[in-house]
C-alpha cells in the first residue's frame, strides 16, 4: 500500500512531475491556493517551501494544509535550520494528522541570507538525521527517544541533493549516505549544466544508487537575461554555462522569456533520456503560471492517474 | 631613547603678538638621521627623539607626545628596504596607523602624526618636512586637547 | 586561546564617562596575545582615553595595572589596592575576567573593554580563527581532526550542504567549508570511505545547551 499519490506514480515507473510553490509574506492563504490549483492537473505532487532563503513566510504545514484541503497532494519541505528535533517531530507527527504524506528534508539557508540575519539559528540535527528520523518513525513506529507512537506518521520520505555544488566527488558519497538513512526520493538543483549533471548521474547510476532512490532533475524556467545572470552569480548552488547566459542574452526583451522556456524544454528532453532518472521538479519562481504550458509542451500532459 | 628640546619656547617674542609656538616633537631613527640640532626654524618648538630603531617605539610613546602638548609629531623612518633591523620601519609604520587612527577617533585628527621615510642624513628633506608640517599646522590650528591646568607651556 | 577585540574607543568613554578615577586592568595571557588587553594595550588605551577627555576640557585620572590572569585570585588580589582607589574599573580580560573581578570586588563597577569572541587560534600573522565550540564531547577524530560543530556554519554532521563551492562556504565566502577541510584531510589519510558512516544526532546535554557548566576537580582539593 502505498503512502503518497507520489510513490503511487514513481512505484509504477511512470516518469514524475512535481513543482514547487512559495508561501506568503503574510497571513493570506489565497494567493498559495491560486498557485497551487493552477498546478493541479499537470503535477504529480506540489512543494511546499519553508522559510526559505531564511525569510519568514507562512508556515509550510499551514500552507501544505490548506493544499491538502482543496485535494491537492503537497510535499512539506523541512529545514532544520529553525526548529529542533522536539519541534520537528512534533511537526511531523502534526502533518501526518492534517493529511500531509510527502516530506522533503533540507538543513536550509543560512539565516544571515534571509529577512531575520540576526536570529539564532538552531542546526540541532541535519538532513540526514531527519530522513532517519522519518523512517524510524515509519517502519519501527516510533520517535527518536524510542517511544512507541500511538499512531505512527508514514510519510513518503524526500531529500535534495546538488550535483553542481563542490566536493564533487563527495556527492555522490552523500547521495550513498541519504539513502542508507531511508530517504525514498530525491530532487536535485536546477539543471542548466547538462554535463556535470550527467557525469553526476552515471556515477550514481553505476553505483546501483538509481535503483534505490527516486531521483528528480529540478529545472527552472529562465524569464531574462537579468535572471540567468543572478542566479548564476547570487545564489548559492546554481551552476549556469555561458552558452545559456549568451541565448538569454541575444533574445530581445520581449522574446526572452520564450527562449527560457524554449531552452528548458530542451533540457528536460535531454533529461528524460538519462538512466536512472525518474522525474523532474519544476522550480517557476514567480512564474508558476508557466508550468501547465511546460508540462504540456514536453509531452508529459495529461499525468497518469495510478489507482 | 633620548630627549633633547632642541629650540626652547620663543613664545611671545615671535613678533606677532602672543602666539604660541607651534609644539613639534620629531622622533627619528638614529640611522635616519642622527641630529637635529642643526635646524634653524622660528616659531617652532622642536622636540627631538632620537632611537636606535623606529621599531622602539610604541604607540602609547606617540600617544604621550599629544598628552604633553605637541601640536605635530612627525615620525622619520628609513626607506623600506633599508632598515638595518630588517623590519624595523614597517613596524613603526603600523604603529603609527593605529595610532593615527586613535587620534581620529579621538577627534584629534590623524593628520597630527605622520611619518616619512628618508634617506639617510638627508637634513635637507628633514627640514622640508618639518617645515611643510607646520606649515600645514597653521591651518589645522593647536592641539585642541590643551595642557592641564597649572601648566606652565599654555 | 581565547580571542577578543578591544571595544571601540567611543563605546569606552561613553562607558567610563560618568567616572573619575579610572583603573583600567590589563591581563597578560589570552587577550595579550590577540592584541586586545595586555599591557600595551592598557597603555595605549589610558593614554587615549585622556586625550579624548582632554579634548572634551576634562580631566579623567586614569591608572593602569596589567595582572597575570583575572580569571584566578591569586592574580586579582594584586590588583586590590589599586581598586580601592578606583570609582570604576574598566577591565580589558575577556568576559571570564570581567566577571570574576566584580565577583571579587562588589561595590565597584566593573566595565568591560574587550568583546570576548571565540575559543581559536592563531592561524597566521595578525589572523585568529574559531576553532572550538566547547561541546563538552569531543569527536574531532570521527572528522578527520576538523570540527563540524564550530566550523561549519549548519553543524552538519553528515556531509556538506549545498552550498559549498569552491572550497568555501555560502555564509562567508572567505571562509572554508568545513566539510571540504574534511573530505581533503580524510582522503590524504586515506579514510574517505569512512565518511559514509551514519554520525548520529549530537547530545548537546554537555554543550552551553546543557546549562552553566562546572568542572570540578575534587582530586586537586586538599
């Protein structure tokens, strides 16, 4: 029996869609609720962030609550960069009680990055000790003091990992490390490099690791030349080639944005042909209206429906 | 390290009126330039400090020279290179830009204590020096941290 | 060591300022070494301070004694005389000294002149850098001799986090990713294969988490 509608599609080898929204800088659950059921058709499953890049937002179970309550399938992202492990079990215990089956484990951006770079941070356990935690509390039933639960969360256990960050070689040792801790699926960084990520792919491929984990190349559509350059400098993780950086930049300001879709269809093409890869994560920040027209055009329209 | 006050304090005989002489300490590496006794300069009065290295000297040293009344202190260094001490004029050189700082912050202003390097027994350029410091003292105007009362200077 | 800065030179007079006759004590160990509190410093600093005051048309009466250490009595009790001819003492120890001086004392204000910062060393001229975190159980081997807790910005105990490029950290990118520290050390001793080993959550129960914490040692009690 299956956890999620997400394990239901990725167990029956079907190649997955999800995507990803952000919460409000504020109390109002209507904008979330308008991203996510533009969403509804052409996903598998929809990211919940939370607090992330450090700035205070909605709460991910809140928002993936009012997601669960509209039929919606959310996957609650937790960092353990502000709660510790007393909050975050209680979180999980919490969100398995309000309908919420996927959880995605992060450690989270640095606070200095976010709207509170004065605030304490907390890091009392990592990503790898959450996805542990979440299989315990799974399989064996109980929390991380070994107390028997009286109704045991099951959720479908996530994680990201960064093929395009350094150690290079460690990467894959850590891919190792998630999976021994139980981790079912996992969702990369945006791919714009296609050779590193592919050389990322075939060592895990070649260590058995695509047999053991679910994994999800995230894309990210480009809106313009300004956005190709700052996230390939601003933000942390994300690697661009400069033969992507040159097309956004050739495109006039009127037709760039359809180039940056144009060149993410043409990455998820090349991505649906990697071994070993079961999916794709769409990451439209700001632009999930996007993402219907994305799914659609790369052939993935309409998601199967797993009984 | 030794003290000498080279010109004592023509004060009010300058001729015009009762402005005190400008108070100017000189502290200068022996190997820089041994004397300073031969300089001439009205209107000034000259202290002159003599080391056997500018690395002797220590921040309070130059901190100390403000407190007693200097208007100026100018410090003479060896060029870079030629320190007989290898490093010696690098260190007073850091020394005297954490100093400089202090005496910003202070409100005094960093402009008070500079110092220079010079070739050695180059008098000539030592008196250019002095005298363009009080030079641009006459704009800058006397120590604004006076003398303790009972003094006998101001 | 432990490594401190001195405090601004503004922050201490305004501190100081509604005093008169000044002790500002010095201590010879750590904060000598980091350039903040010694006995230079302590001069550099009165000499300063009575300029600035001096500026202002004041006269502050200021005193200088360096002690040894002002985290032990021993060392303290010198300085007692001059304290008792102090209104104020403005002690430039880290924040250990600080304390333990107005412990000694009470009835004097005692200020602090120096922001105690980390327990680091002295990596290069003029350079201190965090080291210890002071967990209270030390597992530096499991990590190759590089601590995880101190010097990664997440304490992840279990690989480096998405961010590390380069060799450096998102947070600071003058600063090294631990991690990379770790994988390097690891892989020149040969022993990267042992980094897949799962290290489980920290009990921070013997960390400042815990509570203040006490060492006592009754065996050196007589």
């Amino acid at each position: 029996m299956n956890i999620s509608r997400l394990q239901n599609i990725l167990s029956a080898g079907q190649f997955a869609v999800t995507a990803e929204v952000g919460p409000p800088r504020g109390a109002n659950s209507e904008v979330i609720k308008k991203k996510a059921l533009l969403l509804q058709d052409c996903v598998d499953a929809i990211n919940v962030t939370d607090n992330q890049t450090a700035i205070v937002r909605m709460s991910s179970i809140s928002a993936c609550t009012h997601l669960v309550n509209l039929g919606l399938e959310p996957v609650m992202q937790m960092v353990t960069r502000d709660r510790n492990r007393i909050a975050l079990q209680s979180d999980i215990m919490g969100a398995y009680s309000l309908g919420i089956r996927n959880i995605l484990c992060l450690s989270g951006d640095h606070q200095t990055f976010g709207s509170e770079p004065g605030a304490a941070n907390v890091y009392d356990i990592d990503s790898v000790h959450l996805i542990r935690t979440l299989k315990v509390m799974r399989d064996e039933g109980m929390d991380m003091s070994g107390h028997d639960l009286d109704v045991a969360p099951k959720m479908f256990i996530g994680a990201a990992e960064n093929p395009f960050a350094d150690p290079f070689e460690y990467r894959v040792i850590r891919l190792a490390k998630k999976i021994q801790a139980g981790v079912d699926f996992i969702q990369t960084q945006c791919v714009f490099d296609m050779e590193r990520f592919k050389k990322w792919m075939k060592m895990a491929y070649e260590k058995g690791l695509t047999e053991k984990v679910h994994i999800l190349a995230g894309v990210t559509p480009l809106k313009s030349a300004k956005m190709a350059r700052y996230m390939a400098t601003r933000v942390s993780g994300i690697t661009i080639p400069d033969a992507i950086i040159k097309r956004m930049e050739s495109a006039h300001r009127e037709t760039a944005a359809e180039e940056g879709i144009r060149i993410c269809l043409e990455i998820i093409q090349e991505l649906a042909g990697i071994k070993g890869l079961r999916g794709i994560h769409i990451m439209a920040i700001d632009w999930e209206e996007k993402v219907p027209e994305i799914v659609k055009a790369a052939g993935l329209f309409p998601r199967p429906v797993i009984a | 390290m030794t003290t000498a006050s080279v010109r004592p304090s023509t004060g009010k005989n300058t001729g015009s009126g009762n402005i005190p002489d400008l108070k100017l300490s000189v502290f200068h590496c022996f190997n820089a330039l041994p004397d300073l006794s031969v300089l001439d300069i009205p209107g000034c009065e000259l202290s002159s400090i003599n080391l056997p290295c500018s690395s002797i000297l220590r921040e309070v040293v130059l901190l100390k020279a403000f407190e007693s009344g200097a208007d100026a202190v100018v410090v003479l260094v060896c060029p870079e290179g030629s320190c007989d001490y290898q490093q010696g004029n690098l260190r007073a050189k850091k020394r005297v830009e954490r100093v400089q700082k202090l005496l910003k912050e202070i409100g005094i202003g960093n402009d008070r204590l500079r110092i220079h390097n010079l070739s050695r027994q180059d008098i000539d350029t030592a008196e250019k020096i002095i005298r363009q410091t009080l030079a641009d003292l006459k704009k800058t105007g006397q120590n604004p941290a006076p003398q303790p009362v009972g003094s006998e200077k101001r | 060591m432990i490594v401190g800065e001195q405090k601004p030179l503004g922050e201490i007079k305004t501190n100081v300022s509604p005093y008169h006759r000044l002790l500002i004590l010095g201590c010879g160990t750590c904060v000598k070494t980091c350039f903040a509190g010694g006995e230079d410093e302590v001069a550099t600093l009165a000499s300063a301070l009575r300029l600035a005051f001096k500026q202002e048309g004041r006269i502050m009466q200021i005193t200088e004694q360096t002690i040894e250490r002002q985290c032990e009595d021993e060392f303290i009790r010198e300085a007692a005389p001059q304290v008792a001819r102090c209104d104020a003492v403005l002690s430039l120890a880290c924040g250990a000294g600080v304390q333990m001086v107005a412990s000694r004392f009470p009835g004097v204000p005692v200020l602090p002149g120096v922001n105690t910062t980390f327990l680091g060393v002295l990596e290069k001229q003029g350079l201190f850098t965090e080291k210890c975190l002071g967990c209270g159980s030390c597992f530096v081997h499991q990590f190759a001799g590089v601590c995880p807790l101190s010097r990664c910005a997440k304490k992840l105990l279990n690989g480096p986090c998405g961010g590390s490029r380069n060799g450096k950290c998102e947070v600071d990118p003058e600063t090294d990713c631990a991690w990379q520290l770790i994988i390097d050390r690891a892989k020149a001793a040969g022993s990267l294969d042992r980094l897949v080993d799962y290290i489980p959550p920290k009990d921070w129960r013997t960390s400042y988490a815990g509570g203040p914490r006490k060492v006592f040692r009754e065996d050196y009690v007589i």
